[in-house]
C-alpha cells in the first residue's frame, strides 16, 4: 500500500477507534485515572492516557514466576481445574494463560534472556480487525480486550495474534471472580487489570507482584505521559517491540532483547 | 440432437431409503459429536490453545470451496457458451448449494458459543472479512437458487447467462473471500503470500469437479443412466486440467516462500521434516492428490474408464483434505517466529521450544462433525434429485449439445 494510503487507513482506524470509545464510554461504566486520581466509575474512559507496560529484561530473574502467579490470582486463572478426564499434557495446551515467562538463547552470542509475555496491547490489534462480532474490541486509553457477552468462539482473533497472546475457554468454569468475566467457549487474554483502572487502582497485578519481590523488571504506566515513570524509561533505555516489522505500534516494550 | 430431459431419480424405495439412510446416520452422528463438544467445552477436541483452528475447520473450507467449484459447471455452460456442459447445470447448481450448507454447518457448529449465532448476524465488524464472508455466503445461497430457477423455467431462459454471469463473479468473491481468511493473517508466515488467493480458486476448482463426478457417476449409476465417452472424456480432462493447476501454484507458493529468507525455517520443516504434516504434504496433497491422479486421467486406456475417473475422483478429494489440513494446521503447529535469531529454551505456553511444533490430535469428535458436514451435503442432494427435475434422463453421446457454440448455431437453438 502506498505511503498515502497506508495514512488514510491509520486516520480511517482512529476515526473507528474514536467511534468504538465513544460506544465503550456509553455503556461501560468506567473511571478516568489519570496521575492517580479518581473519577466517579460512570465517566467515560480517558483517550488521553494510553496504558503500557515497559518490560526491562535484565531484572528479569530465571525461574522466577511472580508475575504469572500474581495474574492467575488476581484475575482467577488459578480456579480454572482440568476437567474430569483430561490428559495433563493436552491440558497443557487447553488451559489459559494470560502472562508466560519465556528463557531465550542468541544463537549468535550464547547470551540468555528471560521476560514476561503477555498480550501487547497493539495500538493497531490484528485481533480486533478480524474479529467478525466487534468483541474483541480496543479502549480508548489503550487496553485491547474482549467482550465476553458478544464473543461468539470462532478463534479467528487467535489465529490473527502475531504473540499468541490469547486464550479459549476449553471446558466449562465452576468458579470465577465476579470482576472478571469468563466463560466457556469464549476467548479472553490479558486486559492490563482493567477493572483496576476502572477501581482508579494503581499499577498491575504483575508488576506489582514483580516489584515485591525486589526485581522490579515489570513497569506499568502512562504511555501518553511524558512525566511517568514508564515514558522516562522509555526515554532512556533502549527499547523495542517484539515483531517490530508488523507495525502495530505495541503498548508493551522490551529493554534487553 | 434432441431437447434435454430432465427426470426425478427414479430409485426402488428401499434402496432409495437405504441411502438417505445411511447419510441421515452420518448427520445424526455429526450432531451428536457438536452436542458432546458443546456440553463438555472443547478439550474432548484435539484442539488447543496453539493449534486453535482443526479437523472441523479443513472439512469446512473443504465444502465451501468445493460448493463453489461444483459451480463451475454450470458457468461452463451458460456464461462460457460450451453447451455440451448445458444438462449438467442443474446438478451443479444443486451441489453447490448442498456443499455450502454441510461446510457451513461444520463451521458454525464448531464455534465456541454457536447459540450466539444471533450476535454474528447482527453485530457487524465491516472490517473483519469473517463478517464479509457472512454476507458472500448467504448471497451465494441466493443467487445460485435464481440460477437454478432460471435454468429449470422456461420464464427463466433469458435470464440464465446474466445470472450465470453475476453467480460466476459471485462464487470467485466468495472463494477469494475463503482465502482472504487465511491471507489477513500477516503475522503467520505461511499465510504472507499473494498466491494464497489464485491458489484457493484453483483448489475450488478441482475439488468442487471431483465431488460433482463422483456425485454424477453414482446417481447415473443407480438408476441406470448413460454416461457416453464423450462426456467422460469431457469431464476427465476438465479435471486434470484443474488438478494441473492445483500443482502449479502449490509449487509456485512453496518455491517462493522457500526463496523468501523469513520463511526457510517453515519451508524446510514442513517439505523435510514435519513429520506427519510432511507426510501429508508429499503423499497426501502431491502423490495421491495430485500425481497418481493425472497420471490416471491421463492415461489412455485407464482415463476412459469410469472406474478409474472415479478413482482419481476418490483421490483428488482425499488429496485436497489433505491439502487443507497442510494449509491450515500445519501452519499453526509450526511455532509464530516471535524472536528471529534467538532460539526458545523455555516457555509457559508453548512457544515452540527449541523449534519444536505445538502438538494436535484430532479426536473422534471433531472427525465425526467433518463428516456430519459430507453427510448433509450429500442428503440435501439425495432429496434434491429425488423430488424435481435435476439429472438428466441420458448424458449418452448422441442426445448430447455440441461442444463449443459457433455463430451458426446460437445458443437459443442449441438449447
Ligand atoms: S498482542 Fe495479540 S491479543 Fe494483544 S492486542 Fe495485539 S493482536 Fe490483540
Ligand atoms: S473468538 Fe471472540 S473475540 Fe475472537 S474473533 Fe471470534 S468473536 Fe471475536
């Protein structure tokens, strides 16, 4: 596609993203939290800000597993049990998971790196341009999620991820937490503790859970910030995107890698 | 040459009612498998978190290409003037129909929340060519039965070439839309290539004329109908051309994403060492698929045989399941490239450690639901025949049309 082109579409997504905010402003009842302050839960969700997570791969520590532990808690992954019947290893492969940790070697120096990966919160979600019903959907301050009411389970979304960054309900929930909706047959992926910002909560359950334990690799914050403490990183580290090639402007970034 | 005639299949009642059946078993079957995957969730299925799309899916996009293909015929006849193809149009427009519903069956069926079916008719992504595809479909369905109409009325004969024509545009919409799920999917590397599209209207084509073959031969057969070796002659060529096809862009797509550096990795997995997708790659879609049949639609003894045209038929079908599943499962077993030059030593979700392909096992299942889809495709087609006018009385060489249409005998003559 032409350069021009190329800008017309991008203007063609924020004229759709503006519209889907505004229709997510509409019905979902949120909170603008912006430098921490709160706003009652029925204001609209703030396009001003736009939530990231900046990952600095050194401090990542091998065999660490804090912030995937912390985000089965918080949003009760962990309640999720193999159904009666089912291998462990195809269990494995059927079980969601929101955040893996992932050890890497370069094949050229030998060197090895370990981080946390999760869904990137494109700025342009391949997910939520194929998915056919509009419930895999981006928020206006930057959280990409799913709708679970109007998730029909057709996986295209997954098939579309470039990070495999999604999940599919493979068997029937007996228990879940009431701030975070999930159901069988449906897809769901990490949404940034959305119902923390919509509590006007800081941070996330990972970096939270990762700055405990004293590594402080994960960094949650305000992109469109330029005072926050992840915009200061990003000023001053190095940085990348994972798959940088494809242009989706990710919300997370990686120092170290 | 005399007028067509057109008969109900005239079957005794027991055997007619043996085979509906047996296809009414195959249905039933798949119904019962979507109520075990409905009730338990998905993990009696093979599928997974990696491999997300299976058996169901390649049955599915098996029959809607197909239905588009055995279309063809009928544009044959009417939109490119080849009035020897004329008496088979109401068949081909009949399968087509009876195709697209069996695949659409799968595929809906197969959906994590299938009761929401509601929610994909009425809340439309416009960017999403999923929601695209509803619309072609259902667009499809209309359009062929105004085909059909047009074909089988009297009324309707100044209407068949500008319905054959749009139904023709339609079907490669629809066939390139089938393919465009598969070509969006950038960050997939087997998917990044151009020749994804042609190649999907090539696979439509042959495999949409194998089923119509065999699905002819068989309800000739019953009823003791002729097939002259003019007609077979036709149709056997018409499937080796197709076939020809197939091969070529399968070796254009390979070659190309061979030479593309980014995609050696999948290439030489999947061409030496996938294991059970590089046995179903070089036997399946290249031998079976492929090879053996044109050698036997070529070959001139054999290739006037309707036996061994219904072989190649057998093979060409089995050939392109196998070629779907390459398409679409080997593609997701093959781990996404996520850190080029760095090799995976550990991973909490599969990422391919140290290269290795996510695992899928297809189970009864899924097979049963694939097979629930052919069920219904060929029942909607047994009743077809059976109440109205679809078959021919004889496709025997002398009540034939002629070949090719020239300007001596215009097209309202010839019919
Ligand atoms: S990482 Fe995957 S799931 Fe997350 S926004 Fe991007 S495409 Fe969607
Ligand atoms: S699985 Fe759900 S969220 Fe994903 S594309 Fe399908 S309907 Fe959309």
């Amino acid at each position: 596609m032409s350069e021009r082109g190329t800008e017309i579409d991008r203007e063609r997504r924020r004229l759709l993203g503006a519209a889907a905010g505004a229709g997510v402003a509409l019905v979902a009842p949120a909170v603008v939290v912006r430098a921490l302050e709160t706003t009652p839960r029925d204001a609209p969700v703030d396009g001003r800000v736009r939530w990231g997570l900046a990952i600095d791969t050194a401090k990542c520590a091998a065999g660490c597993t804090a912030c995937v532990d912390a985000c089965a808690r918080e949003n009760g992954l962990d309640l999720q049990h193999p159904p009666e019947g089912a291998e462990p290893a195809d269990w494995a492969t059927q079980r969601a998971v929101w955040v893996r940790k992932v050890r890497l070697r370069d094949d050229q120096t030998g060197r090895e790196t370990n981080l946390p990966l999760m869904c990137q919160h494109c700025e342009h979600p391949p997910c939520v341009d194929v998915c056919p019903t509009g419930a895999s959907f981006k928020r206006a301050d930057g959280i990409v999620m799913v709708d679970r009411h109007t998730c029909i389970g057709c996986r295209y979304c997954m098939m579309a991820c470039p990070y495999k960054a999604r999940s599919f309900i493979h068997e029937a929930l007996s228990d879940q937490l009431s701030h975070v909706p999930r159901g069988k047959g449906c897809v769901e992926s990490c949404n940034l503790c959305v119902h923390r910002r919509d509590f006007g909560l800081p941070s996330t359950a990972c970096a939270e859970a990762c700055a405990e334990t004293g590594h402080g690799a994960i960094l949650f914050g305000d992109l469109a910030d330029p005072d926050s403490a992840i915009s200061r990183f990003l000023a001053s580290e190095p940085t990348r995107q994972i798959r940088e090639d494809l242009a989706l402007n990710t919300g997370v970034r990686y120092a170290g890698v | 040459m005399k007028r067509i005639v057109y008969r109900e299949w005239r079957l005794a009642p027991a055997r007619y009612w043996g085979i509906l059946g047996v296809l009414a078993v195959m249905v039933g079957a798949g119904l019962l498998a979507f109520a075990y995957m409905e009730h338990e969730g998905h993990w009696v299925t093979g599928m997974n978190n990696s491999v997300v799309w299976g058996t169901p899916h390649v049955f599915a996009v098996f029959l809607i290409i197909a239905s588009s293909g055995a279309l063809n015929i009928a544009s044959i006849g009417s939109v490119f003037r080849k009035p020897i193809y004329k008496p088979l149009g109401r068949l081909s427009g009949l399968l087509a129909l009876a195709l697209l519903a069996g695949g659409l069956m799968v595929l809906v069926l197969d959906l994590g929340r299938p009761e929401r079916l509601v929610v994909a008719l009425t809340n439309y992504n416009f960017k999403s060519i999923f929601a695209w595809n509803i619309f072609l479909y259902t667009g499809f369905m209309a359009i062929v039965i105004t085909y059909l109409w047009s074909m089988a009325d009297r009324k309707g004969d100044p209407f068949i070439r500008p319905v054959g024509v749009f139904a023709l545009l339609w079907r490669l919409a629809l066939t390139t839309g089938t393919g465009s799920i598969f070509g969006f999917l950038v960050a997939r590397q087997a998917y990044d290539a151009a020749i994804l599209g042609p190649m999907f209207v090539a696979m439509s084509f042959a495999y949409g004329l194998a089923v119509f073959v065999l699905v002819l031969m068989f309800g000739f057969a019953e009823d003791r109908r002729p097939i002259g070796a003019r007609m077979l002659r036709r149709l056997k060529n018409l499937l080796a051309v197709f076939v020809l096809a197939v091969l070529y862009f399968t070796l254009v797509y390979h070659l190309t994403s061979a030479y593309g550096a980014k995609d050696q990795g999948l290439e030489g997995w999947l061409l030496f060492d996938g294991g059970v997708y590089t046995t179903l790659f070089w036997v399946g879609w290249i031998l079976l698929g492929s090879l053996v049949p044109l050698g036997i639609l070529y070959h001139p003894v054999r290739g006037a045989e309707a036996p061994w045209v219904a072989a190649a038929c057998v093979l060409v079908i089995l050939g392109g399941l196998a070629a779907l599943a390459v398409v679409i499962i080997a593609s997701q077993a093959y781990p996404l490239q996520l850190f080029p030059g760095k090799t995976i030593l550990e991973s909490g979700f599969l990422d391919g450690v140290g290269g290795q392909p996510a695992p899928y096992h297809p189970t009864l299942p899924e097979l049963l639901l694939g097979f629930g889809g052919v069920g219904l495709a060929l029942l909607i087609t047994a009743v077809g025949v059976r109440v109205l006018q679809f078959l021919p009385e004889s496709l025997a060489d002398e009540v034939l049309p002629i070949d090719e249409e020239t300007i001596e005998q215009p097209v309202a003559k010839a019919a």
